[in-house]
C-alpha cells in the first residue's frame, strides 16, 4: 500500500529552485570573467576546471533531484518491509524493526513531544527537511517532512526515529500495524 508525503510547497519549490541556479550563475560568472569561453577554458588546468565548472553542475544537479523528489516521495508498505522512498535517504525498513505501539500521529507546531534539533546530514529548507537530525529530547532522527502539522512518527528498535509528512497519517499507521500483524 502506497502513501505519498506532502509535496512541497510553493515557498520550498522556490528556495531549492533558487539554490540549484546559483551553483550555475557562479560558475558562468567564473568563464565569462575570465575572458570568455575558449580563453578560460584553453588556460585551465583539469582541476580548475572541474572545481569551477563541473561540481557546480553536479551540485545544481543534486538539488534538481531533491526538488523533484519533494513532489515524488512516497512511503509504501509490502508484505515485510516499508519503503521509504525519497532523495538520497529513501531505504527499506523491515517491518519487524518498528515498534508499532509506539508509532503515533505528532502535530509538530503544537506539540513538543517531538522537535528537531541540529540537521547531521541532509537538507533543511524552508518547508522542507529531509535527511538525519538529532531530536531535542535525545536521539536521532530520518525525516522527509513537508508539513509539519501532518506528521506520523515512527520509532525504529536501534532508537532512531522516523518522521514522515502525509495527508493521513493516522490511515498509514493503521495500515502499518496491520501489515505488522500479518
């Protein structure tokens, strides 16, 4: 059973488009002051060029596909597993490896059971945060969050927790614990 994460938002899609072009407009500016294309390029060494032209496209590309994801991230239950499919994050949880009485649905605007603390590794934007953080309270965290008022929490046996945006997360926990079940 498939269900989708929020997508972003307008705000989101913005910033990450915004980010993705910067990476380029730098690197453009980098060859046309340096004399235009021939001449910058004839007088570079392959180390130059790859730092001036070629990761700024690998860092454009990236945020790209972040920003595609935001709008194609799904989690999806199968007979043993969870699904977890987002950018760079996505893996597959074994279903045995949750704690189904503690999965609960968090509205994180209000409640303060469950905060984010320092991003570890991942991306944090406005309207989007994907990737490991710690928590306030202790732990860490995977999340793919999009709307922070629609959030089912999902604590994992090694005390990593993981935080998902979807429209219902109270029909995905159901579907979770039943799936547990079988």
């Amino acid at each position: 059973m498939r269900f989708p994460i929020i997508p972003i938002d307008a705000t989101a899609s913005t910033v990450l488009a915004l980010l993705a072009a910067l990476p380029l407009a730098i690197s453009v500016f980098v060859v046309v002051s340096g004399g235009g294309p021939a001449r910058y390029f004839a007088s570079q060494s392959w180390i130059s060029l790859t730092l001036s032209v070629g990761l700024p496209v690998l860092i454009t590309l990236l945020l790209v596909y972040f920003l595609y994801g935001g709008y194609r991230s799904s989690v999806t239950i199968t007979g043993d597993a969870l699904e977890f499919s987002v950018p760079v994050y996505g893996r597959s949880i074994p279903l045995d490896t949750i704690e189904p009485s503690g999965a609960h649905v968090v509205n994180m605007r209000t409640d303060r059971e469950v905060r984010l603390g320092v991003r570890t590794n991942g991306l944090g934007s406005l309207g989007y945060s994907l990737g490991w953080f710690r928590l306030v309270g202790g732990g860490k965290a995977l999340v793919a969050l999009t709307d922070r008022s629609s959030v089912a929490s999902l604590p994992l046996n090694d005390g990593t927790t993981l935080l998902v945006s979807l429209e219902e997360p109270a029909v995905f926990i159901q579907a979770l614990q039943a799936a547990r079940a079988n």
